[in-house]
C-alpha cells in the first residue's frame, strides 16, 4: 500500500499532473487547495475517459485540451459541467 501519494494543486495543469502520475509510477493524484486540504482524488482512468469524449470535437492536433488547470478540465468543461 503506498504511503506518499502525488498531491496537485487544483490550479495545477492537466498536462503537468499527467506527468507528476507518470513520474511517480501512480495512476492517481491528490487534488489539494493552498492550504493543503484535500478537494479531491483525480484518476488516471478517469482522465482517458474525459479526454476521449472531449476530442471527439476537437482536431486530431490540438493538445491544448491538456493545457487547462485540473478544476477547468473537471468542472466546466463542456462535457461535464459543473453542478450549479
């Protein structure tokens, strides 16, 4: 059972947090506020999942839907908007 999990800021980039999972061998990360409080827990499943219904509109060659803070790409992005 791991000890030291990945932990982001929520302003945190999806393209930086992808690779903060990558580079400590983890499949999810920590989303935590300036304080340190745990918002939430962001899988790596569930970025695919996201990602793969989002770039059924969005040209083959555009990675910027990786340059988006984590909150823009969980909450308010057109497929999954935010709960108001």
């Amino acid at each position: 059972m791991l000890k030291n999990y990945v932990k982001v800021l929520s302003t945190t980039i999806l393209k930086e947090t992808i690779q903060l999972m990558h580079e400590g061998q983890q499949t999810s990360v920590l989303v935590v506020d300036a304080e340190g409080l745990l918002e939430g827990i962001l899988t790596l499943g569930e970025v695919q999942r996201r990602v793969f219904k989002m770039t059924d509109d969005i040209p083959k060659d555009d990675s910027a839907i990786l340059d988006v803070h984590i909150l823009d790409f969980l909450f308010k992005s057109q497929c999954f908007p935010a709960n108001t």
